[in-house]
C-alpha cells in the first residue's frame, strides 16, 4: 500500500504502461501497412494486359488510327506532288521541238517526247534498244574524224558515263525517208549519284543541211553566172569599140550581128539561172 501511495512509483507505472500501449499500438499499425503493401504487391503481379481498363484500350487504338490516318495523309501528299512533277515534266516536254530520250542502265527507252517519235519514224519507241533504234547508223563527230556508232556511243555513256556532244548521223527512218540529225548523249544521275541511264536529245538538222546545199549550189551558179556575163560584156564591148573604129557598111553590119547574137546568148543564159534557181528552190521545198 505504501508503494501504490509512492508518487515516484505511480509515475513509472504510468510511463510504463503508455510505453507499452505505444508499443502494442505501433505493432498494430506496421501489420497492417504490410497487409497493404503484400495485397498491393500481389495485385501488380496478377495485372496483365487483358486486365487493363477498357477505356486504355480505346486510347491506344484511337491513337494509332490517328496516326494511320495522317500517314495515309502524308503518302496522299506524297503522291500528289509526284504526280504533279511528273505532269509537269511529260508537259515540258510534249511541248520541245528536239526530241528527248532516256535509256534505262539496261539500253532500252523508258521515256520518249513526241519529237523524237516524229524525227525518228516511230508510233511507239518505249521498249526499244538503242541498237533497234538506230540500226547501226554511223556517228561523226563535228571535232574530229572519230566515226561512232549511234548504239555504241548510248552503251558508252552507260558504262562509262561518258558525255557526248553533238554527234552528227545520216538517218533513215522507217519509211526510207532520209534525215540528218545531231545527237548529244549524256549521262543521268540519281539524287544519290548512282547512274539512272542516259539521256539523248535529238535535233532534226535534214532542212540545214539542205539549205546549206541550196545555198552553195546557188553560190556556184553565181560564180559561173558572173563569169559568163563579164565573158559577155566584155565581148559586147569590144564589138562595140570595133564598130566605132569601122565605117565601112559590110563591117558594122557584121558586128552588129555579132553584138546581137552575144546578147541573146547572155539572155539565154540569164533565163538559165533563173530556171535553175527556180528549180533549186522547188526541189527544195519538195523534198
């Protein structure tokens, strides 16, 4: 009885029994937050993917329908936009009066412009090689005497790459019809400078060439033409002093003769060179 009345026992008692009551009351609440960390432990690893909420799902495929439709978009534009080039490109040229090939790395056309279907006889050129296209016709440079081939020079720039410029070839089409033309082949490349083929632009010089004949023709004729009348005039001339220096009738009625029947021959003559002028030109235009 004394000791319960001791106030210094009383006051251990009561730390002793909050000591204890804390103690029992932690352990309490440490077993319960492992209880939660145990069951939210076992709940994490029985989660798959099936056992997502269904809104997730919805997300997900929501966004990836998003995304197929602007790469759709994208492949749309894309599509778009080569096809505009291309259009621009096959415009271009339809619209150029030289013709324009491309030979794939393989030597056979993948693209023709109309010109060159027009210049070289062809309804249909896409497919062909370049040794069926030119059928061996002879090349000859404008710089040198180097003869080529049409095909071998296309083979060349192929597997070599080599440029070629203005190689000139006698050409005869399809329907026997002779041309002249001017070849520059050259080599194309890709974005990544790898050999695409080669390009050969065709320029039909048959009208020069021909033009070039007219006017040589007709310089030759003008040369002989001025001959003749110097030859004329100066044997009308002297007709003329030799009839001034003769009075007598017998001798200037000769000369006079003589005077005439060397202009009828200049007139004749004249007449000639307008008829062979004349002639020149229709050939011309006929051929």
């Amino acid at each position: 009885m004394k000791l319960l009345a001791n106030p210094l026992f009383l006051r251990m008692a009561a730390v002793f029994f909050a000591a204890a009551f804390a103690f029992i009351l932690g352990a309490l609440l440490m077993r319960k937050i492992k209880r939660g960390i145990e069951q939210e432990s076992l709940l994490g690893e029985g989660t798959s993917a099936d056992n997502l909420p269904l809104h997730t799902y919805h997300a997900v495929i929501q966004q990836l329908k998003q995304q197929k439709h602007e790469l759709q978009a994208l492949q749309q534009q894309e599509r778009r936009r080569s096809k505009t080039t291309e259009n621009l490109s096959a415009a271009v040229l339809s619209n150029l009066s030289s013709g324009v090939l491309f030979f794939n790395t393989s030597g056979l056309v993948r693209q023709a412009n109309p010109a060159a279907k027009s210049i070289l006889g062809f309804a249909a050129l896409t497919g062909m090689n370049a040794e069926d296209l030119f059928r061996g016709a002879p090349v000859r440079t404008k710089s040198d005497s180097e003869v080529r081939i049409a095909a071998a020079a296309v083979a060349q720039t192929l597997n070599h790459a080599t440029l070629f410029r203005r190689l000139e070839t006698e050409y005869a089409t399809p329907s026997g019809e002779l041309r002249v033309l001017d070849l520059t082949i050259s080599p194309v490349y890709g974005s990544e400078a790898q050999m695409l083929g080669a390009a050969c632009v065709i320029e039909d010089q048959t009208e020069m060439v021909r033009m070039r004949a007219r006017q040589e023709l007709r310089g030759d004729m003008s040369a002989e033409m001025a001959l003749e009348l110097k030859s004329s005039v100066a044997s009308i001339s002297e007709y003329a002093h030799r009839l001034a220096r003769h009075y007598d009738e017998e001798s200037a009625k000769q000369l006079a003769n003589d005077i005439a029947a060397e202009a009828q021959h200049l007139e004749r003559k004249i007449g000639g060179f307008l008829a062979a002028d004349k002639a020149v030109e229709t050939g011309s235009s006929v051929n």
